[in-house]
C-alpha cells in the first residue's frame, strides 16, 4: 500500500464542459493555464460570477502569503512544482475550489438522474468519481489526502474530529465512512505495533541468565523464562498468549524488520504479521529478510486476505530454504495433541491438532464414506452432521444405527424436551453415566441426527459438574460450569446431572454460595442414617428430602455456616421412581469457608490431608496465579510462606498453583503472601506490581 494517495487527474486536471482532456485551461501546465492564471484573467472555461463566487470565501483584507511562505517559495528544495512558478497561491487556491463545486456539481447531476445514491461517491465499474468535498470528514473521502495517511497521532485525531464526539457520524457520506473504516484499521495495526515494540523493550530488560543484548535491534538471544507470567499478569493474558507476544514481539525486531515496517504503517493487521512471523520460524534471520523482501516486493500485499499472506509467504520460505519448511513441520509434530474447548454456541469441540498431513487426509475421507453409509441406512441429517455422527462413532460415545431407546423416563415437559432435570447443587459435584435422556438415541433412524444437548453413554462420575440448586428445582435458569467446558445452559446441565444420578459411582457436594458466588461453606454428601430420626422434622410434618433441601442449623456456638442439608439427588434429577428415592437420600456437614481460618483442618506435616486438599479445591477451583486457569486437580499445594520457613498447611496459607507458576514464585523477585482470608492471596512480580488473586465464584 503506497504511503500517499495516487495522483487522482479526475479532480485537478477534469476538463471544464465540452473541453477535452488534451487542452484543459484548468491545468496549469496546458495551453492557457500557468501563464493565464499568472496574469491574473478569469479563465475563459468559467464566468465571472462563477469565479468571484469561487474567491468570495477568501477576504478583502486576505494579503496572500507573508514573508514565511514567499520564502519557502524560493527554495530551491522545498518550492512548488516548475509549472507553479510565479502562480500566486490564492490563485491556487482558488483554482482547487473551483474545481472541486464542478465536481460536486457533476455528483448532484448524477444523483438526480439515479446513477449513484445520494452519500455515495462511486459508481460500480466505472472511475472512481469523488463527491462533495464537505462535511467533517472530508479529508477521508477517495483520493483525499487522509484516505491513506500514515497511521499516528495526527491521523487518530482527525478521524476522532470526524466521527463526531458521540461517533454519530453526522454528515459522513458512504466514501468518507469507508475512508474512516481503513482510517481505523491503520490505527489498530499501529497500536499493535506499538504494544510489540514495548514488549520488545521488555525482553530486553528481562534477558535469560548470561544473554547479552547483542542481537539486531540490541535484543537477547532468549528471555528470561518467567517473563511470560509476568506480561499475562499484566495483560490479563494466559502464559501461552503471552509466551506467543513475547515471541512475536522478538521475531519481528531480530528477523523481520519489513514486517515490522508493514505493521507500523498499517499496511498488514497483527493477524497478518503472525502468519508471516510463524512461516518465518525456522528461518535464520537473513533467511527471513530474504523470505519477506519476495512476499513484500508484491505491490498489492495490502490488499491481500490472511489466506493470500500465508499461501504467498509459504512459498516465499520455501524458495529461501525449502529445508527450513520441513524442520518446522517435524518440529511442530512433536505437540500432537488432541484439544477439547467450549464453542461460542455452548457446544463443545474435540479435534487432533499437528497429525501427520496423510492421516488427516484419509481419516476425512474415511469418515466422509461412513457418513453415506449412515445416510444409506436412514439416518437423517446432512453429510456434515453425519460426518459428526460417524466421527462420535468411531470414538465409542453413541451408535447412529441403534434406535433403542434409553431408560424410561416422565416424560416430556412443557417443551417437548425430556424431562430429566440434572445435577448437584452450586459446588463441585458428581458427573454421572447412564444412558442419557429418554427416547431415541441421538442419530437413530427415527430421531434427528444429534441432538443438542443430548448425554451420549459413556458419561461417568469422573467430571465434576457445579449446577445451581435453584436450576435443578427449575425455580431459576441459571447456568452450570464443567472444567474444560466451561459454561453450560440450565437445560443442559439439568439432563447431565440427571446421568450422573443414574450412576451410583458418582459423588454429590453441596457448596454454599455468598452474595459475589464466593464459596462460604461446604459440604460432601453422604448416605443418611436410616435410624437417625431428622432433626427438626418435628416441626415440619410429611416434609421429605426429596422434596428438596431441608436445612438444620449447627448447635449452639458451632462457626457461622455450620449444620446439614439432606437432599435426594436422585428425586431431585426425577431420575427415580418414588420407592427408589427414599434409598439415595444423603446428608451433607457444612464447613464453613468464609471470613477468618479457625484452623479447623491444619495438617501437622507438609502435605495436607484428604479433606484439606478437598477444600482447599473447592475455595480456588484453579490455580491461584490470576491469569492461569489451570485446574486445582493438575496444580501442586503450595504454601504462600515456604513451610520449612514456618508456613502452615492450613486452607489460609496453602492453595493451588500450577507447576509453571511454583516454578515462578520461587524465582528471584517474586513473592505470594495471603491476603487476609481463605482462598485470597496476592502475587508481587519483579516489577514490583502486585495483582490479587480472588477465591472461585459459582453460578448463583
């Protein structure tokens, strides 16, 4: 993308009526013009009303240029064009507003006879045909000069000025607004450039022990290895997103200086100069200058789509050093792994990542000839929904052919949706197996293909699930959590924790929530002792636990919090017929979270007991370092004061932390300090910046 716009003749060299382009009295270095206009005589293309109205903007007392102008007129180096010589510039002037009320002129001739709609300055296939030269964005318009400033501050400016205080836009046409659009896009790469630049700077304050900053753009061959935890800190970023800005920011000082240029001027987005950095990686530094110079010796590489920039800078790397292209593939090869996310529909994905490129091939058209198979047999849906049945299939989680139908169940409810109502209460709780849903299995030939929300079989008691009591009583539509999934609708999470109630392997907690979703007490279900006579219930005759929580304070000076819940899952998920339900009834012994440790469950040695680790998971479901979400589960119990310092292996002092960041708090710099109560805790980095770390808030 050039850094000026290109010459437009349309708006200073347009023939005046019925004058052809090669005789324009309008242009200063055709026949009659620079030495006409010198001599101060009213062209003869225009009139002399028109031409006084074309000067009236400027006024009587309007004595031209001063001493500063005349000036730099008369250097050499910086003075107008040959042609210009000696033309005064309210000449000049003039002659530009001249030209532009003709051209504004021919856009409203062509707007009454329907040729382009009124605010739209172009006409499809033809020469660009720019509108009125009015209004607060004016300058954006085709071929102004704002349409392809250079990003900066200047141009931020302008474009806030233009889009108006409350970004109404008023008296912005279609033209001006798409020169606004690209304004902004300019802006958005130069800010991303700016941010790496910063993060470059970074880096090198943060140099890895005995690196010397003497790479290009005075950087260090490698980072210190905590730096990464420090910049997600920072910028509310996960270690593998800062780890790749770190990266980016590096690569784009050492190896790629053109790319770098591009991003500054706003001639490729941050996804671009990604694409470009990430097929530059195994190139040398001067390999990669050559791989750029071919990508960025191509005039339209502003032009180009994100595919276009990686098809082109592939072949770039290639033709530099084909080897290089095989190293990075077998490189990446070595993180085959298979990764599961929450789609932005609520849905789930599952997918192979870095297989080998032949696998993949056929592995697709494997399951491309079992979905026709599928279709052959009856099994409705289109080929990509049947692609997703065969693929499920291979996997073993559901069989598109069996139209058995699951366990039997109430029925429907109001929408037509089996009536399975689902889970444990607002805690950690059981994920369960069992058969799913009733009717038919998701896929068979008499139902739709997969149906959302469905439980395929193969849904244990090994997830954990956290559903709203107020959602499984259907008295609110609040939604569940799963780790890894993340968010799940009420429905959803209803039928998942009504498979969980099927199975008897699964396990059910009870946690109580404060006003922010923060944990205040908890409790783990166990079975009720069918000779203990309910506390209470006296006062509450033919009240049963199936009939939802039934609450019994603790005794008398226990810790706020305290007491039991008893509570059928199994009725409560409508997963049991009413001789069932009075067997699967469990009592739950509140612990209290909240406010103040009473030490209550401090282990005597390092490593903390069941119930400790359980609670303590149950106060930070992750690890504590704000960014990471790593769950409790995969992290390690770390003291925020090192236990052989005096530190307690108590739920005050101890918390989960993933490996990467045990590996950081024990580095120089930082520091991890509890911040007043269970479950708080506050990090300090080596910049001195401190950052709280806050205990895990529930659906409510």
């Amino acid at each position: 993308m050039d850094s000026e716009p290109a010459p437009d003749p349309g708006r200073d060299q347009d023939p005046g009526p019925d004058e052809d382009d090669s005789a324009s009295p309008a242009s200063p270095g055709g026949p009659g013009g620079a030495a006409e206009l010198a001599a101060g005589v009213t062209p003869d293309w225009l009139d002399d009303a028109g031409w006084e109205h074309a000067c009236g903007r400027y006024d009587d007392d309007d004595d031209g240029p001063g001493d500063e102008d005349a000036e730099w007129y008369a250097d050499p180096d910086y003075g107008p064009p040959p042609e210009l010589a000696g033309v005064p510039i309210a000449v000049i002037f003039a002659q530009a507003q001249a030209g532009g009320a003709e051209e504004a002129a021919i856009t409203r001739q062509m707007i009454e006879v329907g040729a382009c709609p009124a605010g739209y300055a172009h006409i499809p296939g033809a020469s660009p045909v720019t509108g009125p030269c009015d209004g607060p964005a004016a300058g954006f318009a085709l071929g102004m000069p704002f349409d392809a400033l250079p990003p900066g501050t200047t141009l931020a400016g302008l474009a806030d000025e233009a889009s108006g205080q409350d970004r109404a836009f008023a008296e912005v046409n279609d033209d001006q607004l798409m020169g606004l659009i690209g304004a902004r896009q300019r802006l958005g790469s130069r800010q991303a450039w700016e941010l790496l630049m910063t993060v470059a700077e970074f880096i090198r304050r943060r140099p890895a022990p005995g690196c010397k900053l003497e790479l290009p753009g005075r950087m260090p061959q490698v980072w210190n290895e905590h730096s990464a935890s420090e910049l997600a800190a920072q910028l509310r970023l996960t270690g593998h997103a800062a780890g790749v800005l770190l990266w980016l920011a590096h690569d784009l000082t050492v190896k790629l200086p053109a790319t770098s240029a591009a991003l500054r001027d706003g001639v490729i987005d941050l996804d671009k100069a990604h694409i470009i950095a990430l097929r530059c990686w195994a190139l040398t530094p001067a390999e990669a200058r050559a791989a750029e110079a071919i990508l960025f010796a191509r005039a339209e590489v502003g032009e180009m789509t994100e595919g276009m920039v990686r098809d082109r800078i592939a072949r770039a790397v290639i033709e530099v050093n084909p080897e290089a292209a095989a190293r990075r593939r077998e490189a990446a090869a070595k993180e085959r792994r298979v990764e599961v996310w929450t789609e932005n529909s609520g849905n789930a994905g599952l997918a192979g990542r870095e297989l080998p490129p032949a696998a993949v091939l056929a592995a697709s058209q494997m399951l491309t000839a079992r979905a026709r198979q599928l279709r052959a047999a009856g099994v409705e849906g289109g080929l990509d929904e049947l692609r997703v049945l065969a693929y499920l299939e291979k996997l073993g989680v559901l069989n598109p052919l069996d139209p058995t139908p699951a366990d039997d169940g109430p029925g429907e409810d109001s929408n037509g949706r089996p009536d399975t109502e689902a889970g444990p209460d607002g805690g950690p709780g059981g994920g369960g197996g069992g058969r799913g849903p009733s009717g038919s299995r998701p896929g068979s030939p008499g139902g739709a293909g997969l149906v959302p929300g469905a439980v395929p079989v193969g849904f244990a008691g090994r997830v954990t699930l956290t559903v709203p009591l107020t959602t499984l009583q259907r008295l609110a539509e609040r939604p569940g959590v799963m780790p890894r999934i993340g968010a799940v609708d009420p429905a959803l999470a209803r039928d998942l924790a009504a498979a969980a109630a099927r199975n008897p392997a699964s396990t059910w907690c009870l946690t109580v929530t404060g006003p922010d979703g923060r944990p205040v007490a908890h409790g783990c279900g166990r079975p009720a002792p069918r000779d203990q006579p309910e506390r209470g219930k006296q006062d509450r005759p033919g009240l049963q636990a199936r009939d939802g929580p039934i609450y019994t304070p603790g005794d008398a000076g226990a810790p706020p919090g305290s007491g039991t819940v008893r509570l059928n899952p199994a009725a409560l998920t409508k997963t049991a017929g009413e001789a069932d339900a009075a067997g699967k009834e469990l009592v739950f012994a509140l612990e209290p979270l909240a406010g103040p440790c009473d030490h209550r469950h401090e282990a005597a040695g390092h490593d903390p007991g069941a119930m400790l680790r359980h609670l303590t998971g149950v106060l930070n479901g992750t690890c504590t370092f704000p960014p990471c979400r790593r769950p409790e589960s995969q992290s390690d119990y770390e003291h925020s004061l090192p236990y052989d310092q005096g530190g307690r292996t108590c739920l005050c002092q101890a918390g989960p932390v993933c490996r990467h960041n045990h590996r950081d708090k024990q580095a120089p710099g930082w520091r991890l300090e509890e911040a007043g109560s269970r479950g708080w805790f506050r990090w300090t980095t080596p910049s001195g910046r401190s950052y709280l770390s806050r205990p895990t808030q529930y659906p409510d």
